[in-house]
C-alpha cells in the first residue's frame, strides 16, 4: 500500500472491497496520504477511481453487501462501519480529480444522515 505506483492502486482499491476487517483497517493505516488534500497518494488514488467509475461503484457495493452480512450486529448501520470512512476518503480523492461531487452508491455517512449529500 505504500507502493505510488499506478498499478498497484487497483489491487488496493479491489482489497477495500472484500470483507475482511482487518484488510480495511490495514488499508486505512497504510494510506495515511488519503486524509490529506492535494497529496501525492490522494491523487493517485483519485485519478484511478477518476478513471474508473464502474469499478469503484462495484466495490462500493460489495464493501455495502459484506458490511450488512457480516458486520451489521456490530456497527448497526453502513455509515458506522469502518470500511465506510476509507469509502469517503476514496471519493474525496476522486472529488479532487474531476472537480464535483464523486456518486455515491452506498447508504450515507453517520456525517451525511441528515440527507446532505447523498
């Protein structure tokens, strides 16, 4: 994950997608660039979920799809999972990239369940 190399962002972005959370927390750790605005990790990440849309969306389901089978006893709601904030630091970086808003396909944040941006 500390790879900025462009051919590693995929695998990364596909791991984020799986239902281990352990794998999640590891991504979080490991891509600390994320957080911060006009990074060089930001930008990496952003131009390929930039680039393709589709495969993000995929992921963001499935990341949706494990997180209610598997962990909706635990964190109750989507916007409480931690998978769920390495999501909003993918579509940030993403926002950065195209210059809007990035689509979301999964339920709102704990931040966003007043209807603000969905």
């Amino acid at each position: 994950m500390e790879s900025n190399e462009p051919w590693v962002v995929r695998f990364v972005v596909q791991l984020a997608g799986e239902y281990v959370l352990e794998i999640l927390e590891a991504i979080g750790r490991g891509l600390p660039g994320l957080a911060s605005p006009d990074s060089g990790q930001r930008r990496l990440y952003g131009e390929f979920i930039a680039r393709n849309p589709a495969f993000f969306a995929r992921t963001e389901r499935r990341m949706v799809s494990y997180s209610s089978c598997y962990y909706r006893w635990k964190y109750g709601t989507f916007g409480n999972y931690p998978g769920s904030v390495l999501l909003e630091a993918f579509r940030a970086a993403a926002s950065e990239q195209v210059g809007a808003r990035w689509p979301r396909h999964t339920p709102p944040s704990a931040d966003d369940a007043d209807g603000g941006s969905a």
